[in-house]
C-alpha cells in the first residue's frame, strides 16, 4: 500500500517517496542539509536541548535514533527517562560541550538551537558532522520546525497531526477568549508574568522580553501583557516592586523553572509589598503550572500554558476547565503516554496548582 507522501509525490508528479532515497529538509537558519539515508545517530545538544528533545520525541521510533543529549533538566526533574525508556543507554554530556566531546558519540546528525551555531554549530560543520538547526521560539516557528523534523524522520503525516491538534487547540482557545476581552464593556485583564529570584525575596522580580512567547501566550489568551514596553531587551529583565505598582496588573503569575513556581507565588502572596498591589490585595498571584517543565515557555508544553492561562484570565469563558484532562490529552497526544503513566508520574506534579481553574 503506498503511503500518503507517495501518493502526494505521485499527483505532483515527482519520484516516488524512498526511505533509502537522498532527500534535503531547510532548516531554520535557511540552511539546506541533504541526507543520503535517514540518520541513525543522532545528538540533541547546546543550549535549550530540554525543547530540542521535547519536539523530536514527538515522532515515533525517535528513541531508537538518539544516541546523545545534553542536560535535559531544567531542575524540576529530567525529561528524558519520561520520553525514553532506552534513557540509561544515551551519552550525556553539559548543555556547553564543545563539538569533540559531541563528535565522541559519532552522530550522523546533530541537532542545536540556533543560538549555538556559532558557539558549537560551526566546529561540528567544519568537522564534516551535519547540523540541523531548529528556533522552535514561536507558535510559528514551532509549526515550522515541527515540519522539518517530519522531513527529517520521514514522518511528514505525523508532523501534519502535531501541528493540526496544536492550531486546533489554538483556535478555539483564542475564540473563547474573545469572547471576554476586547471592548469599553470587557477590558482586557492586565497580567504581568514574573519570574522571582530568592537573593532579591520579595523586592524584585524579573519579566520576559516583549519577543518573547510568554508576551504572545497573554495576548492570545484575551489579557494585556503590561510588561511588554518597558522590556525590548533579550533577556529578563529586573524589575521592582515600585514599577509593579504602576503596572497595576490585575494578575501576576509567577513562573520558575528550578524550583517550584508554587512556593515563590506563595511569597510574593505573603509579601507586606506584594499585599499592597492591587493583584496581591485582590489575590491574585498565581503560580504558573509546571511539571517536569514550566508552561510558559518555548517547550512542546506551552499549549497548555496556554489553555490554563485562558481560563484563569478568564474563568467565565471556560466553565468546567479541566487541567487534569488537558494534560492527559496533551500526553497522549505528543509522547503516546499511556493514563497510568500520566495518572502516576505527571498529574502529581500539578497537585498544587490544581486550586487555580
């Protein structure tokens, strides 16, 4: 039986799909990098391997393929005995090893970030050791690298229902929240998104770039992300608690990405400084839902950032939200997760969010 991408090459009139066949994928960079077969050793390095590993297990078999990943915690626990039962047989080595330690697991592909061609990408091109580069910073970009994996695994239909279920999911969040913002009526909620830092306690916390995905997830989820005209830097930005106050948020939410998000929204709750904000006085400080990683950021996860940043914006537009089957569905969805896995080793992890809707 031919497969789809075989039919498709047929009506465009072009060789039929070959596993065995060269074939050529565009990275994010606009770099062309041929194949002559697929690759069966593949690193996952650099810098932001944790999102680079959560796109490529996505597709199926993947596991099978990766011979190497950097550091794929970000403190709240490692990603990859979740992703890979095979985990313990993977060369691990630091998010900044150079391209000979990287070369040491003789990968036939190395996949990085594009903020690190220069720092490793280069040495390994140079080292005759192909490189894909992926941004995955952006919804679009996200849909956009996705596809390219596809190409590169030879699993374009599956790159097809990944994105599907993720513009779907979009839609329909973007709809109801709509419905909540927008006019002199419905004001848009003014969120600002915080990360908090335990040397500064309770008197200055950090905001994301206005570039940034965190800025995107409040718009689309119907709120205004007041941060974003103080901050058009590329990084985190420190702020204090007087500049908060003249933000005037209606919500802050609190993000952590090495230790719970939970018990530093509990602190700026408790904060005499905090309390005297509107969004402290009212009681709204939350913590952003994380399990092995942070909701709000460039990962595979940010959709359900996304949907429970929606219904706590806006609890009316989303009666009987539910976190739990949202991050069921998500799991099932992306990793084929199997209920008693999720029942037992992720939905735990949102214990102490579940009071947020």
């Amino acid at each position: 039986m031919r497969t789809l991408a075989a039919v498709l090459a047929l009506v465009a009139g072009l060789a039929p799909y070959s596993p065995a066949a060269p074939y050529s994928v565009t990275d994010a960079l606009g770099r062309t990098v041929t194949f002559a077969q697929e690759p069966a050793r593949i690193v996952l390095a650099g810098r932001g391997t944790l999102l680079l590993a959560d796109a490529a297990y996505l597709f199926h078999d993947v596991g099978g393929r990766v011979v190497g990943a950097a550091v794929t915690d970000q403190g709240l626990g490692d990603v990859l005995p979740l992703l890979d039962p095979a985990h313990a047989s993977k060369v691990r080595f630091p998010n900044n090893a150079g391209a000979e330690q990287i070369a040491g697991a003789k990968p036939d592909l190395v996949i990085l970030k594009t903020y690190s061609k220069q720092t490793v990408g280069d040495a390994l091109e140079r080292a005759g050791i192909a490189v894909l580069y992926l941004d995955l910073e952006s919804p679009e970009s996200f849909y956009r690298d996705v596809r390219t994996l596809g190409l590169v695994f030879r699993q374009p239909e599956r790159a097809d229902e990944v994105v599907r279920w993720y513009q779907s999911r979009v839609g329909d969040i973007a709809a109801a929240a709509a419905g909540a913002a927008g006019s002199a009526e419905a004001p848009r909620p003014r969120v600002l998104v915080v990360q908090t830092s335990a040397k500064d306690a309770d008197l200055a916390v950090t905001v994301p770039p206005a570039g940034w995905i965190q800025a995107w997830m409040v718009e689309t989820a119907g709120g205004t992300p007041v941060w974003v005209a103080e901050n058009r830097t590329t990084g985190w930005l420190k702020v204090g608690i007087e500049q908060v106050a003249a933000w005037d948020p209606d919500q802050v939410l609190v993000v952590s990405y090495a230790s719970s998000a939970s018990d530093a929204a509990h602190r700026l709750a408790q904060s005499p400084a905090w309390r005297s904000a509107r969004a402290g006085a009212t009681g709204a400080i939350r913590a952003f839902p994380a399990d092995l990683v942070s909701w709000d950021q460039s990962d595979t996860r940010w959709i359900l950032g996304l949907a429970w940043l929606a219904a706590t914006i806006h609890p009316e537009r989303f009666p009987g939200f539910d976190l739990r089957a949202e991050a069921t569905a998500f799991y099932r969805m992306a990793y084929g997760l199997e209920p008693a896995v999720i029942s037992s080793f992720i939905l735990p992890r949102l214990e102490r969010v579940m009071g947020s809707p």
